[in-house]
C-alpha cells in the first residue's frame, strides 16, 4: 500500500509535523505502508514573509500533477494548507479521488498574531479545504469539539507518540542541580507566547530550547535566561533531563509533542488549560494547568517524576502509525461507498 502525503512542511524545519510523519514513515514499513513525500525541496521555494525558515514553493497544476501521476499511489494524504497542498487538493478535486487531510496548525491565530486580520477569515478558508476531502485528523478531542463547532466535518482522532527509549529519566543536569530548572522547548516564535514564560517569577532558572524568528530579540532582552538555540537527539533529550518542570506557555498548539518529550523525560508539566494540555496532561498528577502559569509551574513542581515517566509510556509511535493507515482507508472506503450510492 502506496500512501503520497504532500507536506509543506519539512527539513530543514524543526517542529512537531516533520517530527511527526518522519516516524510515521519508519513506524509504517511496519504495516506494509510506503510513505512518499512531496515536500519543498522538490521545487524552487522562497522563505515565508515574518517565518524564513518556512519555504513556499513555487509549482503550478501540470507539475502537481506530473508528480503525483509517476508516483500511482493508492492514497492520498495532504499534511499542510500551503503551497503545496494546495495544488494536491486543485488535483484530486479535477481528478475526482479522494483525499485525506490532517489539521495540525492554528493557522488563524497565527496569522492574527502576525498581521491585523480576522480570524474567521482564515477559519474559513480552512474549513473549505479540509472540507472538502473524505475526512480530516485531529490530535485531540478538545480540537475535534472546537472545529465541529466551526463547522468542519469528516473528522477522525489520530493522536501522537513519543521516543521513550530517547526521552527518560538521566543523571543529566547541564545547568547546575542547586536550583529550580524551568525549561521550555519549542520555536521560538510570537504564536508560541513565550513571554508568558519569560516574564514569570520563579525560584532558580528558566530555560529555552529551539531556534526561531524571535530568538535574537529575546534572549537580548531576557538575559538571564539561558537561550541554548535548536538541539536534536541525544543533546535535546539530555536538556529535558536537566530541568525540573516543562513550561508550555502556548494557547494555540493543537497537541504538542514537546509535552510527551518532556513527561517521559521524567518533567512535570505546567500550562494553560487549552487544547493540547488538556488532553494530554492529567491536572494534578503528571502536571499542573491554570490560567495563572506561574502558579502552575510552582505547583508542577512538586509533582512526581515518575507518574510523569508512566504516563507518557502509555504513547506509542507504532500506535500512531496504526491509527493513522486506520484513519485513511476507513475515510476513503466512505467516499467510494457514497461516489456508489449516488445516483447516476
């Protein structure tokens, strides 16, 4: 079985999409499931006004469709809105197959955060595009009930895993083990709301992992907190063992990886009550949300490392690959039922 996934989204980005379909392309083999990706790197591109590190590509319909022919796969998968997606929805919408999409950004705040528009605007032009294909994946339920309600359909759950071989409990402690280690891990980007992190008072020190637009500017303005830029593999998870909470500041994030990493790693986790969190994070137990953060982060504190490291053993990579093949073809045997059922 032949999955071609379109994805705006890849290397040499660092985010929590690439993170996600690079392991679903090794969990998959598994299944007797290829993945084939169409990423930017297959065409001439240009960095993203505000975010270069994201690249646009510049392609038209007949190359999409050039594309997509010589690879005859049997589904059809559109991972991002972008360019790219784009003209894999414009194929399959002239070609009539159908096609899967997952929702994974908040498009809209981010946009808002960025320049003055509204984001019903943006919510629907999302809802159009995802809408229009046999069925679309969500991380969570909180999601699921926020987008039904503006109006999206078709959905299905497909959740996350998390490397727990990679990400556990280590001796590490790369910032000294007198104090308090508050650590976040993450673009470094306005839609991430940082500052709420940053402008906290908490004992000991605050640390912030990942690169982004935004890096140069705060760690100027923050110079106490210790700003590490990207780290990957063994150095990332060797950070995460280092600190006592995660700090997830973020009100926009969809799931967010980064809160497996951590809890696996042994981290309690303080955030907001929103979606992503709330779905992951048992309040109280392996983590603490309130809609004050820093008293969040002061009561994960005193949580217990090792409920921490449980919890996230219960997120397996192989499942998410499992539900995701699920997902695809219970979607797509429902549009060839209805093309059917439809009068001639």
């Amino acid at each position: 079985m032949k999955v071609l996934v379109a994805t705006d989204a890849w290397h040499p980005q660092v985010n929590g999409v690439v993170r996600t379909y690079e392991r679903l392309s090794q969990e998959s083999a598994a299944l007797d499931v290829s993945l084939d990706f169409v990423t930017p790197a297959e065409f001439p591109n240009l960095p993203c006004p505000t975010y270069p590190e994201i690249r646009l590509s510049l392609l038209g319909p007949g190359r999409m469709r050039r594309r997509i022919e010589q690879t005859m796969p049997d589904y059809i998968h559109i991972a991002t809105e972008g360019p790219i997606g784009v003209m894999t929805r414009s194929y399959c919408r002239k070609a009539r197959r159908p096609f899967t999409t997952s929702y994974h950004t908040r498009f809209p705040e981010y946009m808002a955060a960025r320049f003055p528009v509204r984001e019903s605007w943006f919510y629907a032009l999302q809802r159009r595009f995802h809408n229009s294909g046999c069925g679309m994946m969500v991380a969570t339920e909180s999601l699921e009930m926020d987008l039904s309600r503006r109006g999206f359909t078709n959905m299905f759950r497909w959740t996350r895993g998390v490397d727990t071989e990679l990400f556990r409990p280590r001796p590490d402690r790369l910032f000294g083990s007198g104090e308090p280690v508050f650590l976040y891990v993450g673009r470094v980007a306005v839609e991430k709301n940082i500052r709420a992190f940053l402008d906290l008072k908490l004992p000991g020190r605050k640390v912030v992992v990942g690169g982004g637009p935004q890096l140069g500017s705060l760690s100027s303005e923050y110079p106490d907190v210790v700003f590490t830029g990207p780290k990957q593999g063994e150095d990332l998870a060797r950070h995460y063992a280092s600190a006592n909470v995660f700090v997830f500041p973020s009100l926009t994030d969809t799931f967010g990886i980064v809160l497996l990493e951590a809890l696996a790693s042994g981290l309690p986790v303080a955030a907001y009550p929103v979606t992503g969190p709330k779905d992951v994070v048992e309040n109280g137990v392996v983590g603490a949300l309130d809609r004050d953060l820093g008293q969040a982060a002061l009561a994960a504190l005193a949580l217990d490392p090792a409920k921490c490291r449980a919890h996230a053993l219960k997120y397996s990579w192989s499942n998410c690959a499992r539900q995701f093949v699920d997902n695809i073809v219970a979607a797509n045997d429902r549009a060839d039922s209805l093309l059917q059922a439809a009068p001639a």
